[in-house]
C-alpha cells in the first residue's frame, strides 16, 4: 500500500546571484534596471540585498498569486539556447530600451528578444559579474520602472 503525504505548497521568496566586485554589481543594477541595493559588510558574510519595486508595485501575476511570491517556469534543455542554467527573469515596460540600458551600463545582450505568443518577448543578458539573466515585455502591464 502507498501513502501519499500532502505537502504544502511553499513560495519562492527571495533570489540570489553571486558577484565579483559588489560596488560594480550594485552600480549595473541600479543603471540597467533601477534597484537599490543595501551592502551588509564582513558580519553578514558580504551580501548584499537588492529592492527590485518601489513599495506597494505588485508584478504582473495572476489574481490567486500570494502577496509576496515569485512565480517560476522549467523549461526542457536545448544545446542550441543561450542560457541552459537558472536565471531571474525581469519584467520591463520597453525591452529595447532595457537593452540599451543593460548595455550602456557594462553588460551584454545575447541575441534578440524573442516573442512567447501570449507572453511577452524576452531576451537573455549577461551582467558585469557574468550572471546570465533576463528580461521579459509582458504583453501585460508589467511594474512601473524606477527611474
């Protein structure tokens, strides 16, 4: 006989990226996407922490989305896409713009944004730490940008 236990479903709250140089970390996001960063010294191990929304924005997520949570997606691997690894995928009013600002502020853009029909378009980044990122145009209303 099988038991199955319920498992309850827990939400992704906090995302993490590993950085070189801090100071040059905090500038590329604060340049590229508007985040404010708070560096927390040797007694906290060097990390920093990241605000990525003004107060109260709340991204495009469905309506049954607890407060607070970031919704994900797996996708099967292919030899041929430029990112096969985890990554942060961050939501823009103008991906082009957003490229240019990823690229103004030391980064690199790989590729060309690619539509997902019903989606949004998106496209894949490298950061000034070699962290391979990226952004989406939801076709829906995505979070006002800090600027």
């Amino acid at each position: 006989m099988t038991t199955t236990a319920t498992v309850p479903m827990c939400a992704v709250v906090h995302f993490e990226m590993p950085y070189r140089d801090h100071e040059r970390a905090a500038r590329f996001y604060a340049a590229a996407f508007g985040w404010t960063h708070q560096f927390l010294g040797p007694e906290m191990g060097d990390y920093m922490l990241v605000n990525t929304a003004p107060a109260g924005a709340r991204p495009p997520m469905p309506p049954e989305a607890a407060l607070g949570s970031i919704n994900g997606g797996l996708f099967p691997f292919n030899a041929d896409w430029p990112m096969q690894h985890p990554s942060v995928v961050i939501g823009v009013p103008d991906i082009r713009a957003a490229m240019q600002r990823v690229r103004d502020a030391g980064g690199e853009v790989i590729g060309e944004p690619m539509a997902i029909p019903g989606v949004g378009e998106y496209v894949v980044f490298r950061d000034t730490e070699g962290n391979h990122n990226s952004m989406m145009q939801p076709d829906m209303q995505p979070p006002a940008c800090k600027t």
